[in-house]
C-alpha cells in the first residue's frame, strides 16, 4: 500500500509544497531565479507531475503528459513522499537509481538550498490536513 | 620495484596496487605495449596508454579526446554519478572548459598564492607544533592532511566557525576511495550534497558582501569582460579543489617525507641546502605521482602506433607511467632532488587546458611543508607499516606513522 494513495494525493500534498514555495519568502526568489519546468514522473500511483518555475504553475496528470520540460525526475511516488519528509537524501537516491534524472542535473542542484525550507512546508502541509499517518515513515 | 616486468598485473583490481605501483609491468608495457588492450570486468576493456610523449599528445588534444563524454576514470560513477561531476571544470571540453578556466584563471593568479604564503608557513607550523613535543604522530592524519584543506578555506573566505564541519565533510567523501576505510557510502554521498548546498549558500551571500576571498572574486565581473561564475560554478570548483586539491596534496606530502627517509643522502643534501626545496618538490611529484590515470574518450578512431582506438574506446593515460618514462626523465627510478627537468613531470597531468589548475598553489603548498619539515622534523623516520589507499586510480597512502626527536613549538 504506498504512502500516497492516488494521484489527487499527489497533487494535493506533494504539488502543493511548490504552490506555496512560489510565494513563500524563502523560496520564492529561488524558484524564480531557476526558471526551471522540472517534469516528475510517479510511480505506484503513477502520475505525472509537471511544476513550471517560470509560470509559476503546478500541473499533476494527464494535462502534463505533454507540456515541455527543461529537466525530468522519475521515482516511485513512496520515494517522493520520503524525500519530501527529509528521510531520502537525492543524491544518495540519484547514485543508487532510485531517481532517475534527464537533463542538465546541475540545474536541480540548484534547488536544493531550499530543500529545507520545502521540508517543512510538507509536514506542515500534511499536519494541517491531520495525516499523522503519512508523517509517521520510518526510514 | 619489480623485475618481473613479463607478469601481466591487473590494473583495474585495486589490490594490484596494495604494496604500491606496478611499476616494472608499466616499464614493459611502455617499452613493448605502448598501446595496450586491458580487460575489464565491467566493459570490454580499455586502452592502456603508458609513454610520456603520448600522454602528453593525447591531454593536448581536446578536439580528439574528450573529457566530458564518458568522464575520467575506467568505472562509471566512480566518486559520484557522471552527470553530476559533468559539472566540474575536469569534465568539461572546450568551448564550456575554456570559458570557464579562463575566467577562474584570470582570478586565481599566481599572485592570489603569492598572497597566501605567509598564512601558508604559519598553518604549517601551527600544524607541526601540535605533535612535535610527542615525538611521535601519523604524518598523513596529523599533518599531511591538515595544511591542503586549511588553505583552501582560508582561500575560499570559508568562516572559522564552518572549518570543522567542511573537514569533516571532505573526509567522509574522500574516503570514496577506499572500501575499507568508508563506514558507509552513503556518507560520502550525503557529505557531499550537503557542503554543496553549503558552498552554493556561501557563494550567494558573498554575492551580497563580497569579502576578499575568491569566491567573492569568482563571484565579481571582471576587466576582461568574462561573465561572473554562478553559485553553482564556484560551488563545483569548491568541490574539485576540496577534494582534488586536498587529497592529491596530502598523498604527495607523504609520499615525499617517505622518499626522503627512504633515501638520507637526499635529505641530507636538502637539509644542507633548502633552496634546493622548489627541485626537490618537482621530484617528489614525480617520485609520488599520486592520480594513476585519468581517462579519455575518442570522438572518433585514432591511430596510434600502428593501433587503432576506436571511437568511444576507454583510454587511460597512465600519468604513474609517464612519470617514470626513461626518455622524458633520464634514469627515472633514481630519486634525485636535483634532477634536471626539461619539462613539466606529470603529476598535474599531460599538459594542454586541463593541466591542474590548483598546480601554483600545490607547489607554493609543497615547498613551504618540505622547507618546514627539514627544518622542524630532521630525523623522521618510520614507526610503523604504512597503511596505502585500496584505489585503482588514487596512489595515495592513508596512515604513516613516523617518529623524531621532539622539539619545542614555534609559537606560545
């Protein structure tokens, strides 16, 4: 049974930490700095999830099967869910092909100063919609 | 040193080089093989290049050879996968290299190293003080790991406060190489992104206050009308002089207290005459050639005598080789501080655009050690084994216990 039940989930709670990065002050500068359209494909549920970081968008479905990307993430959704909680490391998961990437990966590097701010965000995310289920992921 | 120079050695099995280089199987493969097919476990095999003239002809030639296509050693994703070290200045091909290195270059002059000499002595002796009342220490631990790493902090503008946390980091991913000495690879993994993000968040505040360190300069236009690197340009080159500088530094240290004690009239001659220290540095690098091999890839089929390297073929450039080739260096398994060198030895590679660019500040870094040890530490000597790096691609030694006779520290 993975962590995130469908793809509604997806978008509610993983596409929503970059909804809220786009205007937090924490990140908001650093999103826009990147300019990047990062494409994450999920597995189990699968899904595509397509966040925009010039046009400050997020799209989980079949309407972004085909929107351009400058960079592409593939993973299982649970392994999505764990590093949004802090308790995968991306480039242990990159090394070991638990996140396959396509393009210029330095641009994801990028990003990463912020993952901590993004950490938050989710258990934020999650606590405000009482999902103490999915904050209690062991490594 | 080997006589058996017949006796095929594997060169991709790190254990090959547990009691150090293989360097009477690389006399033989020079001599007859200079162009050698080499088996591998995880591919067909490699090209195994060993004479100093082709080393050199093939680093020069980045229109041929690329550095970028398959990055530089035999294994994929050896240190960390090839997309991301693809973003380091040793990975890249012209024209991305040649931008880049020019505008490095045009900020870490030799002047900028000039500049760090006197803090270079001070560390050194601050570093040697710490044991020289014991009379006893692990020279590699103790003291060849300490200064390379302390200067590139200090190069770098990293705060005082941060040091330890960046040692530490360099540690865990150096020991990268060595099966036996990483408690967990995904230390070094972890240790690596996290002084990433560290050295990315350092270059964007100095970005806001620049200081006078080089990442403030690497972060600054300047008079040549080259763009700025980014943050994450000046965080690779952090992370190339992190762990290229320090360790190949380190390694050459200890490589050179071991071939001074190993031969006492060379020390003798050194201690009489320290401004004999710059030659003896350029020896000990050859002596102690610490990167094995690097790697190349043709774009297209290459002939070289009478062989043919196909495009796509793995190339390694034994620069180990090259450093003890009889025609570059005359009787090169001779240690002789006062060695006549025509031209560079090959310790910072063949030559061309990716000769080390952390070469000035090495020697600057070598000379003031060696001037310091001769003079502190006269009489060291073995106290134990030396303990050498399980590497294929690093000559490196990881544990040297010495011991002299103790002295007083140079400072209260």
């Amino acid at each position: 049974m993975p962590y995130l039940k469908d793809e509604a989930e997806i978008d509610k709670y993983i596409g929503e930490i970059f909804r809220r990065s786009f205007v937090h002050p924490d990140t908001e500068a650093r999103v826009k700095k990147a300019g990047l359209r990062m494409r994450v494909d999920y597995a189990e549920p699968d899904t595509v999830m397509m966040v925009d970081m010039q046009d400050l968008t997020v799209v989980v479905g079949s309407d972004a099967e085909d929107l351009e990307w400058d960079v592409a993430l593939a993973m299982q959704a649970d392994d999505g869910h764990k590093f949004w909680l802090g308790k995968l490391n991306f480039t242990v998961a990159m090394t070991k092909g638990k996140i396959r990437t396509k393009g210029p990966v330095a641009e994801l590097l990028k990003l990463l100063p912020m993952a901590k701010y993004l950490f938050a965000q989710y258990q934020e995310i999650l606590a405000e919609d009482g999902r103490d289920d999915l904050l209690a992921v062991q490594r | 040193m080997t006589d058996t120079p017949a006796q095929p050695v594997d060169l991709v099995d790190p254990d090959s080089f547990a009691d150090g280089i293989p360097y009477g199987y690389f006399d033989h493969l020079r001599s007859d093989d200079p162009v050698h097919w080499h088996p591998h476990p995880d591919h067909d095999g490699f090209w195994a290049i060993t004479r100093a003239a082709d080393v050199e002809a093939i680093s020069r030639d980045t229109t041929r050879f690329s550095n970028y296509e398959k990055g530089v050693f035999l294994e994929a994703d050896t240190v960390l996968p090839l997309d991301f070290i693809r973003q380091s200045l040793l990975l890249m091909d012209p024209p991305q290299h040649t931008r880049l290195r020019r505008t490095i270059s045009r900020r870490f002059t030799p002047k900028t190293v000039t500049n760090l000499e006197p803090r270079v002595r001070q560390i050194t002796n601050e570093v040697i003080d710490q044991v020289i009342e014991q009379g006893t220490c692990d020279f590699s631990a103790d003291i060849a790991v300490q200064l390379p790493l302390a200067m590139i902090c200090e190069l770098m503008g990293v705060p005082e406060a941060d040091r330890m946390q960046v040692f530490e980091w360099a540690n865990k991913i150096s020991s990268f190489d060595d099966p036996s000495v990483r408690a967990d690879v995904d230390d070094g993994l972890i240790a690596f992104e996290e002084s990433y993000i560290y050295v990315i968040e350092l270059a964007e505040e100095k970005l806001e206050n620049p200081g006078d360190d080089l990442i403030s300069l690497l972060a600054q236009p300047d008079t040549g009308g080259d763009e700025p690197l980014s943050e994450i340009e000046i965080a690779n080159f952090f992370q190339l002089l992190s762990v290229a500088g320090n360790e190949t530094t380190r390694h050459t240290t200890c490589h050179g207290l071991q071939a001074l004690i190993d031969h006492p009239d060379q020390r003798r001659q050194l201690r009489d005459d320290p401004s004999l220290v710059p030659n003896a540095v350029e020896e000990i690098l050859r002596w102690g050639s610490v990167v094995n091999y690097f790697r190349r890839t043709p774009m297209e089929d290459v002939e070289l005598h009478g062989t043919r390297m196909k495009a796509g073929d793995p190339v390694a450039l034994y620069y180990v080789a090259a450093n003890r080739d009889p025609e570059a260096f005359p009787d090169p398994d001779t240690f002789n501080i006062q060695r006549d060198f025509k031209g560079n030895q090959f310790a910072f590679g063949g030559g061309g655009p990716h000769f080390c660019l952390g070469a000035t500040l090495a020697r600057m870094q070598l000379r003031v050690m060696f001037e310091t040890l001769v003079e502190r530490l006269p009489d060291a000597t073995n106290a134990g084994p030396i303990t050498r790096l399980r590497s294929n691609w690093m000559h490196g030694i990881e544990a040297m216990p010495i011991e002299f006779t103790p002295g007083a520290p140079s400072a209260p």
